[in-house]
C-alpha cells in the first residue's frame, strides 16, 4: 500500500513542479531576478521529490484506504514544499526561523486549501511572479489535486475508491472525460473572465488573472486598496458570478456547459441557490445594504471566499449568526466551497424522515417497504457522523482558541472560517498571534479541505482486502 501511494504522490508533485514553471517565466519576462531563486527552489523541490518517489516506487491504483492516506497527504506534502518561497524570501519579517517556518507553511497550506487566510499584510508589493505562483497554488488545491489524481488512475474500481475518498459520486464510464472537460470549462472560464476585467479597465493582465483564480477558488482577498478598485456595479457581478461557479458542483458546469440542464440542476444545486436567496433576503432586512451588496456577501459566506467589504466584525450578533450559519453550511459537494455541504444537510433531513418512518412502521401505522433500505442506511449514517465530527471539531478548536483572548462567537468565526476554508477574520488571525495558535489554524484548514472523516480512516488500523 505504501507504494502505491508514495507513487501516485509523486506524479503529483512532478506535475506541481511543471506548473511551477509558469510563475518563473513570469518572474524572468518581468525581470525578478530576486525572487525567481526561491521560485526555482520549489520547483526544483517538486520535481526531485517527485521523480524519487516515481523511480522507486510503482503506480497502481488504490484502495479505498489507500485512497484516503494519498488525500491526507496530498495536502501535507504540497503546501510543504510550496511553503519554499514564502521561508526564502520570508515576507513577513520573521524575529526567528520557527516562526519563519511556520508563517511560510501557513501561508502555503492557506493556498492549497484555498482558505485565503494571509499574514503578507501588502500584497501589493509582492513580485507579479509570487502573486501568480499563490494564485497556483489555490488552482492546484481547489481543482488541480482532484482532476490529475482522478485523470491518471487507470481502472474504473480505483476511480470509484479515490472518487468514494473524495465525495464524488460515479456517474458512469465517461467519467475521465467529463473530469478533463469540466477542467477545461474553469480554464476557459478563468481566461472569458479575465477577458471581460480587461475590457472594464483592469489592464494589468498578471494582478487580473490572479484576481479572478482567487475569485473562482475561494482564496485569497486582494489588499485593501487593491480591492476597492473592484467595487463598481459590473465587477461585483463578476465576482458575483464566479463564486457562484465556485460553489456549485463540478458536474453542475459540466452539464451547463453540454446543454443538459435538467441533470444541471439537481435537488442540491436547487436547495443551495435557495439558501442563497434566502440568505440574501434576511440579510438585506436587516442591515438594509443594497441588494447588490447583500447578495455579494451571502454569496461570499457560503461559497467560502471570505470576501467583506462592509466589514462584518461590526454587524450585530443576530447578523454575524446568519453569516456564520450560512459558512458552515457551505457550498455544493464536490466544488471548490467548503463547509458542511448542502448534499449532507439533504441526507440528514432525509434521515429523520426515515427514522420516523420506522417508527411508524414498528407501530403498524403504515406498511414496511418491500425494497431493501440497507444503501440508504449507510449514507444516511455517513452524513451523520460527518456532521457530528464537524460541529464537535468547531466547537472544541473555537474553546481552545477564544483562550487568546477574544469572544467564543468571535473564536467561532475564525475557527469555523478555517474549517470551512474560507478565510475570513474578525481580526483574531494575525500575524503577530502566538505560534500554538497559528498551529491549531493549520490543523483547522487541513482538516477542512481533507475532512476528518478521510482522516481517520487514513489512520485506521485496518487494511483493506487485496
């Protein structure tokens, strides 16, 4: 097991390393000889490691298990290496080489969780070159580490396993195309919108491309200053848009995109955009923003962007609970949102109703069913536990971190932003918070992209039948 998953790794980071040469060709087009080392390090680093683990090691495919370690540490591996730049050049003006350490894999792991979190406090004086190379790492979290690990699997049994891992469900043998299609649907997507930025205004081609992957990804927030710029009537519906994109599933752009909308709008795209509506509605109510404005922020909650700019940490209690609730929820599975997943509140609802089914059935109320509800019983028990882990995780990380100081609903923001990848603060996470801290963040944003359920079943003792 230990091979074949240390391989699959390792293609992994060789085409991370590939990707990596991008931000390079920027660097030397622009003339960043000064950061270009640090750059050429990581991607050296990708590349090495990767090619190691492919020689010695041969690429089968995975059991359900394996599938679960190779996720796990996927997205230790990666932000691992990637965090290369940011200990080089150290942007943050690190007083040792742990904190240095720390605040690079943190800003590193933040990309590849597509958290958005950053202690870089002006990104307007980063290097084009880094800017990109930060928008690539949300690109390779949020979609890249899925498509190439799915793309490249060889059976139909390890697709359905990594698939299992990951959320997803099989929707039958075309399902490598439909992966390669959709991801040349959020490519040409990436470039329609940057197109359309272009047009408005926005000239600078580099900090526009990185805008809209950030956008799209969920990740990181342009400076204030920076951000302001985009706050015109058509560039928030842009963004408006592109989260939108973000949070709904994969298989929702697939079908849009192939004209089949019926399959496109299923019954959790339908709940999703429902909660958006509702959200809106509530939100407009009671704050009495533009409508505009409070469509942009319900829309950036629960498509863990994390994007604010009424700054939220002023609303009252009632407000910032809707916000809150409307994070946790999150988007659509399988997307680039995170959270708890429209798909398992669904799957819960659907639970209580079958439990009260049972129990009219055992009162002879009304007929037990002839078919067999053993598949439905599992599922329903998946999302169960998923939401339980979920909430006990929130709860216990929010204690532990409302002890540097802040309110338990201001430490539930900033934990449950980490959890659910979405990177917005009540201005808790800085970079001058202690180190314990940043760490219990780390472990937050892991577990948020990766889930705990994949994670213990990645540290399970027990191992699957060949």
């Amino acid at each position: 097991m230990r091979s074949r998953i240390l391989a699959n790794l390792g293609f992994l980071l060789q085409i991370t390393g590939i990707l990596t040469v991008l931000p390079i060709a920027v660097g030397l087009y622009f003339n960043e000889t000064q950061h270009l080392i640090s750059l050429f390090l990581a991607c050296v680093g990708f590349l090495a490691c990767g090619f190691l683990m492919n020689a010695l090691c041969e690429r089968k495919d995975v059991d359900f298990k394996s599938a679960s370690v190779l996720v796990v540490i996927s997205f230790i591996a990666l932000p691992l290496l990637g965090a290369i730049p940011y200990f080089y050049s150290d942007p943050f003006n690190s007083p040792n080489l742990v904190d240095r350490f720390t605040n690079g894999y943190f800003e590193s792991l933040s990309g590849f969780t597509t958290t958005g979190f950053s202690f870089i406090q002006n990104t307007d004086a980063l290097p084009r070159s880094l800017l990109i190379y930060r928008s690539l790492t949300e690109l390779m979290g949020g979609v890249g580490i899925v498509f190439l690990l799915l793309a490249f699997f060889h059976s139909r049994k390890s697709l359905n396993n990594l698939g299992t891992a990951l959320g997803i469900e099989f929707t039958g043998n075309t399902l490598k195309r439909m992966f390669f299609a959709v991801f040349a649907i959020y490519s040409a997507i990436i470039i329609v919108f940057i197109a359309i930025f272009y047009v408005i205004g926005f000239q600078d081609l580099v900090k526009t491309g990185s805008f809209v992957t950030d956008t799209i990804t969920g990740g990181f927030q342009p400076s204030g200053v920076q951000f302001q710029q985009y706050l015109g009537i058509l560039p928030k519906i842009c963004m408006v848009i592109l989260m939108l994109i973000g949070s709904l599933n994969f298989a929702f752009n697939y079908h849009i995109f192939t004209g089949k909308l019926k399959k496109a709008f299923t019954l959790e795209v339908c709940v999703f955009l429902l909660i958006i509506a509702a959200g809106t509605g509530l939100i407009f109510y009671l704050t009495h923003m533009e409508i505009l404005d409070s469509l942009f922020h319900v829309v950036s909650m629960s498509s863990s962007t994390g994007y604010d700019y009424v700054n939220i940490s002023l609303f009252d209690d009632t407000t910032r609970s809707i916000f809150l609730t409307l994070m946790l929820i999150g988007g659509c599975t399988f997307s680039m949102a995170g959270g708890i997943r429209v798909a398992r509140l669904i799957t819960f609802a659907k639970s209580i109703k079958q439990s009260i089914k049972g129990v009219l059935m055992k009162e002879k109320v009304i007929p037990e069913p002839t078919r067999n509800s053993g598949n439905n019983n599992v599922e329903y028990l998946s999302a169960m536990v998923s939401i339980v882990l979920f909430i006990v995780t929130l709860v216990i990380f929010s204690i532990v971190f409302s002890t540097i100081g802040i309110s338990f609903m201001d430490a539930l923001f900033e934990v449950g932003s980490a959890l659910t990848t979405n990177g917005i603060s009540m201005g808790a996470t800085t970079l001058s918070m202690p180190l314990a801290y940043k760490w219990l963040l780390i472990v937050a944003m892991t577990i948020g992209r990766v889930e705990l359920m994949s994670i213990l079943i990645a540290l399970s003792p027990y191992r699957a039948k060949e």
